[in-house]
C-alpha cells in the first residue's frame, strides 16, 4: 500500500526539482538523491516518497493512491513527467506482453494508439483544456475525436487505469499572482458564463475565479 502524498510548500518543490537532472525533454532524468532498490528516494515530513510518484503527482495533479507509477522507459530513476503513467498490475503485465509482440515486428507506419499512449492519453485529459483534443491528437498522429473518445470514456474503458483515474480527483495547480492580475482584469467585462470561461483558460475552478470576484481571495491584488 502506498501513503498518500502530503501537500509540499514551494521550498519542497524546489529541493525536489534541485534533485533531478532534467536533460533534453524526450530523454530520462534521472533522480541524483538518494535511493532504495534502485528507486529514488525524497524526504517529506518525517516520511520518505518514491520520488517518481512525486514527479508524477507534481505534473499531473493527480495523487495515485493505491495504483503504481509505471516507467516507460523502464529506469526506475527516471523522473521525467513524459516517461510516467498510471498503471494496475494487470495493464502492466498486459503492456509488457504488447511490448514483447512488438519486438517481433509491429509495423511501424500505422497510427494506431497502444495501451500505453492511451492511458497517458486520459491522464493528461484529466485536467482537460479547451483545444486539448486536437492538440493530443496530433501529438499521438490519430484523429482528434480518437482523442475525444478517450476522455469521454466511449473507448478504451476496459483499461482498468483508464476506468480508475476516471473517477478521481485532480487539485489543479496554484494560480500565480501573474495569473490574478489578468483574471481580474478579465473579470473588468464580467458577463454570464465567463467564469466558466475564465475557469478554463486558467486552468482552475469556477470556484476559484467567483472567490477572486467577490474578493474572497486574493483581494490585496489591485489592478
Ligand atoms: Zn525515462
């Protein structure tokens, strides 16, 4: 069983990016702190975390609870976001039997989705954005209802980490102060349904945008 990761201050996210070397965007970046059974390592509180499981956490938003972080590059101190994705057990083995009939000659012109591209698929589409699809979709080569099906859930529902990150929760990522001023600048020509709107293109909860309008939070910021 896995810990829940806690919540970390901006000192514990520096410290914790400080401890991997980030290389070109598609190579691994491999954790330099300390490690165990070939895994990094990263001390919160009182209570060390798999430093993957972190990396993930931080990228994402999405705590993985009971399920693993799987490596696609299989280096287990690879703490790059791209090489990471949410898996069971069962879309482990069964991603690992794909990988072995591959190597025995997939031909490699086809733009088909694998197991493992959807389920990296679903789990950047948790925090989904306007214009997301289409950007994923050329991203993976497929057409972008492909993608669409993906989130909606009409396709690919078998996968059980597909079906799992489904149904959890994502904390979006803290608004800077940058981020306020233009929201409330946004929020100068307030009209119906642009909360929603703003929500979206922020990146953050309706929620978040009506308690910056009501001057709830963030009312030290005068624009
Ligand atoms: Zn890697």
């Amino acid at each position: 069983m896995y810990r829940e990761i806690p919540t970390r201050t901006i000192e514990a996210r520096t410290r914790f990016w400080a401890k991997i070397d980030k290389r070109s965007p598609d190579d691994c970046w491999p954790w330099t702190g300390c490690r165990r059974d070939g895994y990094g390592l990263f001390l919160l509180g009182r209570t060390t975390y798999s430093a993957h499981r972190i990396a993930f956490l931080e990228s994402t938003g999405i705590q993985p609870q009971h399920l693993c972080v799987c490596h696609t590059c299989d280096m287990p101190l690879c703490c790059n976001p791209k090489h990471l994705f949410l898996g069971t057990n069962a879309d482990n083995m069964r991603d690992r039997n794909k990988k072995g009939r591959q190597a025995k000659g997939e031909k490699l012109h086809t733009a088909r989705l694998t197991e493992e591209n959807v389920i990296k698929i679903s789990q950047a589409q948790k925090a989904y954005f306007h214009g997301q699809d289409v950007a994923l979709a050329g991203e993976y080569g497929v057409a972008s209802n492909a993608i669409r099906a993906i989130r909606t859930g009409e396709h690919w529902a078998h996968l059980e980490s597909v079906k799992a990150v489904s149904s959890m929760r994502v904390s979006k990522p803290q608004l800077t102060e940058q981020q306020v001023v233009k929201i409330k600048n946004d929020l100068k020509t307030f009209r119906r349904g642009q909360g929603k709107i703003l929500a979206e293109k922020y990146n953050t909860t309706l929620k978040a945008i009506y308690r910056i309008r009501q001057g709830v939070t963030w009312s030290h910021i005068h624009v």
